[in-house]
C-alpha cells in the first residue's frame, strides 16, 4: 500500500505504519480511511498478529490532524469522531493480538489507537498523553471509555482533565504501556513479542481476545458464559488435539 498508511506482511506479522512524518503521523480523514483499508487487508491475508506504529523519528501519532478540524461544524465533527470510532473499534475487533509500538508521540487521538490495541511497547523517548483538553474539545475516538478501563476512574480523569502529557517511564507506571524500551531496541523488542504471538494458536488467541474484550462490555454473568461457551468451540479443533497431544507426549506441538 501506498500513501498515509502502508502494510507489510512478513511471516503472519501484518505492521500497519502511519506514514505523514512530515505532520508527526496526524490523523487526517484520509489516513482514517487508509487505516481501515490496511486492517481490512490484513485480515483477509489472515494476519497472525497485527502492530501499529509511526514513520519517522519522532511519532506514534500525533493525534487527529487539527487543520482539517479546526472549522468544522457539528455534523462535521459528528462524521469525523464515527471515522475515528470505525478505526479504533476495527483495531479493537481485530480477530488477532495487536500490538502498538510506540515510538514517539502519542497523543489525543494518537493515543486513543494505541489504547485500542492488546499490548503497548513504548520507546524511552515516548511521550503520550489525552490532549484534548487543551484544544477546548474532549477525547473523541473512544479515550473517555478506554483509559479509564486500563489505568483506572482516578487516573483517567486526571489524565483527560489536565491534558497532562507523561514520559514512558511514568506511562508504564501508570499502567498505560506495559513495556518500556531503548529507543534503538524498540523495532526488534515488537518484533520478538509478535514473532512469539504468530506461533502461539491462531484461534484460541483469536477466542482469548473476543472474551478478554466482552469483559469490558458486559456484565460478569454474561461474560462468563461468553468464556464457557467459547472454551467449548475450541475442543476438535486442530491446534486443541495437537496442543494436547504434544503436551502428552512431552514434545513441541505444531500449531497451525
């Protein structure tokens, strides 16, 4: 793919790269759409894990791009925030691990992506933050209902309601990335944990996903009946009989 996204597959590993350096990865309404195209190609080609990052230097992504905005009217700003939901929420469904290697900013609706991802790698140069605030506006492609879930009521509100930006150590303690890495480390880091998730079981990590997130969703009763109904559909499944197989007969199994 060419233009503000591009997709490399290599080995089930689909890396979807936010490519507008010149604007720190801003978020326009085209790279939207291009980002919804490249998640929809990886998933047809059956991507076994799915990272996210930036082009360049300095950004994850910026956040949504403030001179396309700026000006627009209500039904305008109305359409905009449904394209940033169609995105966050495609990341969010992606039937594989999603990982967000972030390598610089992220912030407003930057961070808003890396949020709708499983797992955030941070560089020790990262700097996050839920912006909003600043610009008179609030979060707007999901931040208000994702930061409070990972790093607590507390936390997200002050997080939203200064607009206070923090470093990647800070983030991690927050709970908001779980790992923090070298800047020049950052690309073999993700690298190795997607390479470890490809060869992890496609469906039962697919199935684990699907049931992590209804815990987010629902209530415990119907969550759990999620969770059993779902432990249920994977028994006579291929990599089930292999998984138990090669751990009877002390040996590696052989996932699809």
């Amino acid at each position: 793919m060419t233009g503000p996204i591009s997709l490399a597959l290599d080995d089930g590993v689909a890396t979807v790269t936010i490519d507008r350096p010149e604007s720190l990865n801003a978020l326009n309404s085209a790279a939207l759409d291009a980002l919804l195209d490249a998640l929809d190609e990886a998933e047809e080609r059956e991507a076994r894990v799915l990272v996210l990052t930036g082009a360049g230097e300095t950004a994850f992504a910026a956040g949504a791009d403030i001179e396309e905005m700026a000006d627009f009217s209500t039904p305008e700003a109305h359409a905009y925030a449904s394209l940033g939901h169609d995105v966050t929420r495609a990341i969010e469904t992606f039937p594989a691990p999603a990982i967000a290697a972030i390598n610089g900013y992220a912030l407003g609706g930057g961070l808003e992506l890396a949020l709708a991802c499983d797992l955030r790698v941070a560089s020790e140069r990262a700097v996050l933050g839920q912006t909003e605030t600043d610009l008179g506006i609030v979060p707007g492609w999901g931040g208000t209902q994702r930061l409070p879930r990972l790093v607590g009521d507390e936390t997200a509100r002050r997080l939203v309601y200064f607009g206070d930006r923090v470093d990647a150590q800070d983030a991690h303690e927050l709970g908001l990335v779980g790992d923090v890495v070298a800047n020049d480390e950052l690309d073999g880091h993700v690298a190795a944990l997607a390479s470890d998730l490809a060869a992890r079981p496609r469906f039962a990590l697919a199935a684990a996903k699907e049931a992590i997130t209804q815990s987010h969703e629902t209530d415990l009763a119907a969550g759990l009946d999620f969770e059993r109904r779902t432990w249920a559909s994977l028994f006579g499944t291929h990599d089930q009989r292999e998984g138990m197989a090669a751990f009877l007969e002390e040996r590696d199994p052989a996932f699809e």
